[in-house]
C-alpha cells in the first residue's frame, strides 16, 4: 500500500433547501390557507478519525468533497428530506488546517473523534410559518441558507510515544523488530525504510508504549534531501527520541567509515534547521552493534562523551539482545514522565494550490436555490395568477 501523509482538498457543505409556497385548496374546506412546508438541512463534511485507516492515499485524487443540498419543502405542509452527512475517514494522528492561511483546525488524534469541517446550511421556512393574524395570506417563503465551504490540507503526523532516528543502516529497523511486534524490511544497503514503521512494546508490569521508525534522515534532510522532511514531520509527534549511532571499521583507502560523533551533530542540526522545539526534545543515545570488537573498543570514549553532555547513553546490540533490557527500562521512564508534545508547535504543511478549488466558482451548472433570490427580500415570492 502506498503511503500518503499529507492531501490537499476542498470541503463543500450542502446548501438548505428553499421552503415552499403553497395554499391548501380542497373541497369542503373553506379558505384552506397556506400550507408550504419547510426545506431540508444541507448535508455536513465531517472528518472522522479511524484507527483501521493508515494512509491518506484515498483522498491523494480527491480535489473536492460535497455533500448533498437539502430538499425543497413540499405543500400541504410537508417538511423537505435532510440530506445525508458526509463522513470521510482519515488515520488517527491527523491534523485539519485552513489551506488558505495555515490555521489549525482539529488534531484527531483519538479513535472516533469527529470534526465538522464544513456545516450544511438550514433550510428555508414554508409560507405557513409566516401566517399570522395580520397576514393571514403569505405569498413568500424563505430560501435555504448556503452551507459553509473551506479548502482544507491534512497531514499525518504518527502517533509514537518514542522515535527512533538516526541515519541509514545503523540498525534502526533491526531493533524495532525485535523489541515490538513491528516486522520492516531488513537489508544491508542504505534507505531500506522508506515509510515510517510503528511498533508496540511491551514494558515491565504490563505497561507498554509506541515507537517508531523514522527512515530517511541525512545531512541536508530539513531541505528535502535524501528522504528530507517529509518524515521529519512524523518526529514532531513523538514524546521523546532514541538517536541511534554506531561506529564503522575505519579502514585505510575505505571512504565510507562514519564517525559517530559527527553523525549525531549532523541529525541534532537537522533536527534544529526543521524545527527548534523538535530539537529540544528529551531524547536518549543508544550506540548500537555491540557484539563487535570495534564497536566496543569506542564505547566507552562514546559514553563519556555522551553522558558529559547530560544525555542518557546506552550501548546494546539487536543480534545478541545484550543490553536491551536496560534500554527498555530507560525508554519506558523517559516515556512515561515526559508529556505529549504542544501540537502548537507542529510544523505546516504547504498547500497545493492546485488542489484548492475556489469556493466562488459554480461547481455545476444548477444555480443554488439562493442563488435564484433577491438579496433585498431573501424571500421567494408566489407568481399572481
């Protein structure tokens, strides 16, 4: 399935259907009256977040969502039919904002939690409603109030308490799939992971907490490069952050040895260029590979270095599960006392602007019921006979 984390698309609510006018004309009863009844509401745009949906791929070619318009009233007082809501479902972890000006609308981050992006209109009162002692014979109605349109971009953000980042082939997947019930890809060349993998662990006393796999860092990333920002953004959710490192054979005539020490700058000032309060985030270094003699030698300078700065350091190794219980116990603590990050603080997604459709162009060729009115009466009027 192909992953799609962030959608472009306008919103249209239904309009309300216009009130009737009528007069009851029946035999044996005498001066009948008015008799027009009341339109039908306009349908709603509703966004529901639903744990079983993990893409936003369904709507990457949707421009436009719209619900239906109320139905007219009917004489002899009959009150028109409301038109059906629509309901689009989208992942938990999805923010709602204005693609117009930015502006946050909604985080659904909980299991069956609804927004009203867009309200249908009320529909118009039936000339009975308007009956009175003064006027006893009304010859208008009203017309149905339009519904409410708005173009909207959504953007999946996972939710993780913890995510793992680091740059490529340092073991992120492999530790994620023996610590958690997530099963990634596992190769020995550079941008295995190419979405985000989530997996739950479990933690002592029956606790457990969410972590993620975050691919695609490297230098340069807050630009776009090598998988860039467009799962930097999926950090943001995270509570805290484990920074995987590891050391390389440092071979003579072999360019590819990597210093951990410089890798670790490197992602930090990643992470600060995207986003300064991301780079602020609690976060623990983990120097994976231990079962190898090079990797051993340096841990020590490492964890000097490390814990010098205040971070929380903990060598391991995913082939031979030393050491991975210590890291659990300093991941589930850290997760547990630290709180959900402000979504405040997230990132926007730009808008695509040809996505957004202009919500004063007619989207068909029937005029809208208050499209065919006055605006001075904002009343419809019976034809004289």
């Amino acid at each position: 399935m192909r992953f799609v984390d962030a959608v472009t698309l306008t919103c249209f609510a239904g309009h309300g259907g216009p009130g009737a006018v009528a007069f009851r004309r029946e035999k044996y009863v005498d001066k009948g009256g008015p008799s027009g009844g009341n339109g039908g509401r306009g349908g709603d745009v509703i966004l529901l977040a639903d744990r079983n949906v993990g893409t936003l791929l369904d709507l990457r070619y949707r421009h436009e969502v719209k619900a239906e318009d109320g139905r007219p009233g009917q004489p002899r007082l009959m009150d028109g039919k409301d038109a059906e809501d629509i309901t689009v479902r989208v992942p938990v972890g999805t923010l709602v904002r204005d693609a117009r000006d930015g502006e946050l609308l909604a985080d659904l981050a909980e299991d069956g939690e609804r927004f009203v992006v867009a309200q249908g209109g009320r529909g118009g009162l039936g000339n009975a409603r308007f009956r009175s002692s003064v006027r006893q014979v009304p010859r208008f109605a009203q017309p149905g109030e339009p519904g409410t349109h708005r173009p909207i971009t959504l953007e999946l953000k996972l939710l993780a308490d913890l995510g793992i980042i680091g740059f490529p082939s340092v073991g992120k997947s492999t530790l994620i799939s023996v610590i958690s019930n997530a099963r990634p890809k596992i190769a020995d060349y550079p941008f295995t992971t190419l979405t985000p993998n989530l997996g739950l662990v479990r933690w002592r006393d029956e606790r457990s907490f969410v972590v993620a796999d975050i691919p695609g860092l490297i230098e340069g990333a807050h630009r776009g490069e090598g998988l860039g920002f467009q799962f930097l953004r999926h950090v943001e959710r995270c509570r805290a952050l484990l920074h995987v490192i590891e050391v390389t054979p440092q071979m003579e005539g072999v360019p590819d040895g990597r210093e951990p020490l410089a890798d670790h700058d490197a992602i930090q000032r990643e992470l600060q260029l995207f986003s300064p309060s991301l780079a602020e985030r609690p976060q623990i270094v983990g120097l994976g590979k231990m079962d190898l003699p090079f990797v051993r030698e340096r841990e020590p300078e490492l964890r000097a270095h490390f814990e010098g700065l205040g971070l929380t350091f903990v060598a391991f190794s995913a082939a031979t599960r030393d050491g991975l219980q210590p890291l659990l116990d300093a991941i589930g603590t850290l997760v547990q006392n630290t709180p959900p990050p402000d979504v405040a603080h997230f990132t926007a997604v730009e808008a695509d602007p040809r996505r957004i459709i202009d919500p004063d162009d007619d989207l068909d060729d029937d005029p809208h019921p208050d499209d065919l009115v006055d605006d001075e009466t904002s009343v419809y009027v019976r034809d004289e006979d």
